[in-house]
C-alpha cells in the first residue's frame, strides 16, 4: 500500500516572549530574570498514514494537534525531522485563510480554488456546486470582511470539500454554524472517505471520529502518546465516559 503522509522525526519550535516592550525585556535582564523560552510544539513525532485511510488526531488543548496539521498542509515547515506527503493536499486549517477582504465571496471563490491548485476549467465545472454547498445566496458578491467567521468558514470548507485531492485535512472546529451544516459537512467527508480518499482529522468528539477514522493518533504536549485502534485512543484519553455532547450531529443523515 502506497504512503500518503510521512512524518518522521518531526519537530516545530517557537518563542515565548515574557515581557512586551524593550523597557520590560531590559529591566528582567538586570534582575536576572528570564525573557523569553523556546518550546516545542510538534517534539519529534513519527508516524505513516496509508492510501485510503481515516485517521483522527486526537488531544487536549494546546498538545500540539494544530502546529502538526500546518506541518502537514506545507503551510509550515519543521525545524528537524521531515514531513512529506504525496499527491494533491486539500483541506480547512483556518477560518478565513487565503481570504482578501476587500473581494467578493465569489472572487475569493476563485482565489482559494486556485491555492488549492484547481485549474480555471475546474472550478468553473464545480462553481455551482461550492455555492450550492456554502449557503451564501445574496451574499456570495457581497466583500468578505462583511463576513462572520461562520460564513467564511462555509464558503472555505465549500471549496476545499470540491477539491479532487489525494489527502483531505480537516479541523473539526472549523464546521462552524447550525445543526444542519454541521451534519452536512461531516456527511459530505465520509463520501470523500468512501471514494478512497486520505482523511486526516482533528477532533475532541469522540462520536464523531469513532464514525470517520480507523485509526486514532493523540498528542500529549507535543509529543505522540498514543497511535492505534480508535477504541483504545479514545479511552486513553479518558474520553469515552465523558459527555459526547453534539456527537450526534456528527456523521449521521441529514
């Protein structure tokens, strides 16, 4: 079988500044105190995800699952290790990113079609259809910093969900708005899933990825804690006595 994503060794560092202003930082240098500290995000993390599978990532707040999934898209880079991956990659890491404000829902459209690397001919063939998806009506020429985050939200999951990608990457978080569009999103990844494409998926709701993933990886600040069978991870993570919530808006029908 055909690797999709390889990620080995990987690790993403940043700086945590203590002080704000050049005053601040001059003052704790005098008093010996510390300025700023380095920490690892993503800590030398290894794993493989096969053509066709299902994978969740799983954590809690601030272990890392966000830094990994920007490795992942190419939209960041390790410091050490390596993260490859094959074919074309699609999917929704930030509200809104890639939008100009001052464009139209319509030009923007275009524009975040054209970053995901879909051709003229192929988002005119599938405009109808991302429209349809994104629930814009009157809105769609309207500029988007008039936009909600719901909206943008929308109209980016609407384009990336019609991309013909090899690996689809989705957070959660971001199927923002009602009950409906939630399921319609959650419903619409598992046809891409059942049409054989890669799904690698941030999520807290263990009903949810139980339906999507065959597999679960979690992160522990930073570091992989845990990459196995759905079951197992979801219990490692003490979250299969908790109180699934919305889960039922997951993956079911609409």
């Amino acid at each position: 079988m055909t690797t999709y994503i390889n990620v080995d060794g990987a690790t993403k560092s940043f700086t945590m500044q203590y002080h704000r202003s050049m005053k601040q930082i001059a003052v704790a240098r005098m008093r010996g105190q510390k300025t700023h500290d380095r920490f690892n995000a993503v800590d030398d993390v290894s794993f493989t995800v096969q053509q066709g599978e299902s994978v969740g990532l799983m954590g809690l707040n601030g272990s890392g699952k966000s830094t990994l999934l920007k490795l992942i898209s190419g939209v960041m880079r390790p410091d050490s290790g390596t993260v490859l991956t094959r074919g074309r990659v699609a999917g929704l890491i930030a509200t809104g990113a890639g939008f100009q404000p001052q464009l139209s829902g319509r030009d923007n459209l275009w524009l975040n079609a054209a970053i995901l690397g879909m051709s003229a001919a192929e988002t005119r063939r599938k405009f109808d259809e991302i429209v349809e998806f994104a629930e814009l009506g009157k809105f769609l020429d309207t500029p988007v910093t008039y936009y909600s985050s719901g909206m943008k939200a929308r109209l980016g999951f609407a384009v990336a969900i019609n991309v013909d990608a090899d690996v689809f990457i989705a957070d959660e978080a971001l199927a923002v708005g009602d009950r409906p569009f939630k399921r319609k999103c959650k419903a619409r990844m598992r046809e891409i899933r059942e049409n054989g494409t890669t799904i690698f998926f941030v999520s807290h709701a263990p009903g949810a990825v139980r339906q999507l993933c065959d597999r679960v990886l979690v992160l522990e600040k930073g570091k992989l804690g845990f990459d196995g069978p759905v079951d197992d991870g979801i219990h490692y993570l003490h979250y299969d006595d908790a109180d699934d919530g919305d889960d039922d808006e997951g993956l079911g029908e609409e």
